[in-house]
C-alpha cells in the first residue's frame, strides 16, 4: 500500500491511468491518450507543463505501489470520492469524457472497462447521458 498522499488530480490521473489497465493490457496509444487528456484537463486549470508532468510521475508511482489489482482499483476510488464534490461540473463532464476516450483508444472496449467508466462516473457524480449530451 502506498504512503503517497494526493490531490484530486492525482485522483483524475489515477482513474485515467487504471482505465488503460482495466482490460489487462496498458497500450502505447491508450498511454499516450491519457497524456494528451491530462493537458486538456489541467492546462486550463492552470497547471504548466512541468507540474501535469509531476502529476503524471506521482499517480504513476501511487498507482504502481499496490500489490493487486484489486487493492489498486480500490485505493484509485477511494481516492476519486471526493472528486463529486470538489471540482466543477463541466471539469467532471470533461473527466467521464476523458475515461471514454482512454477506454476506446486501443480500438476495442472490454467489458470491464464498461464497469469501470461506471464506477467512475458515481466518483465524479456525473450521470451517463451528461457524459453523452453534446454541449
């Protein structure tokens, strides 16, 4: 288990990087989506380059201290439970969006990776059909 202790960021980067895992296989081009949703997501909120860099190494590092996947998959929720509440709507829209993207990316998505968006989406408190309505 780890000690590392994060912010909602970490929390949303955590998510995006268990959704490239979540059917057993991390893909190149799944990795590389979360790297370019992380600076769709965080830029705006202010965060440069170097600081999504060190968000990207922390969560990586926090989400690769778990001994199974199942106390990783737990600990990434517990996490991302405050998330409903702390950040905006239109941040938790861009967010379940974003899990979308990363669950689509390698061409296929895998039943699990439907669970999860799920699950996901009660952390970020979003419904699906927000997640789906065009803006």
């Amino acid at each position: 288990m780890s000690e590392n202790k994060f912010t909602h960021a970490h929390a949303l980067v955590g998510m995006f990087i268990e959704m490239t895992a979540a059917d057993g296989k991390m893909d190149k081009v799944e990795l590389q989506t979360v790297g370019g949703l992380v600076a769709a997501i965080l830029e705006p909120a202010g965060m440069d380059a170097e600081a999504r860099k060190q968000i990207i190494d922390e969560s990586f590092t926090w989400w690769s201290s778990f001994n199974t996947p199942n106390d990783r998959v737990q600990a990434v929720f517990n996490a991302a439970s405050g998330i409903g509440e702390a950040l905006g709507k239109e941040l938790r829209i861009k967010a379940a969006r974003a899990l979308m993207i990363i669950g689509q990316a390698d061409g296929e998505v895998a039943d699990i990776e439907s669970k999860f968006l799920h699950a996901c989406l009660e952390c970020l408190n979003i419904t699906l059909d927000e997640a789906l309505k065009k803006q």
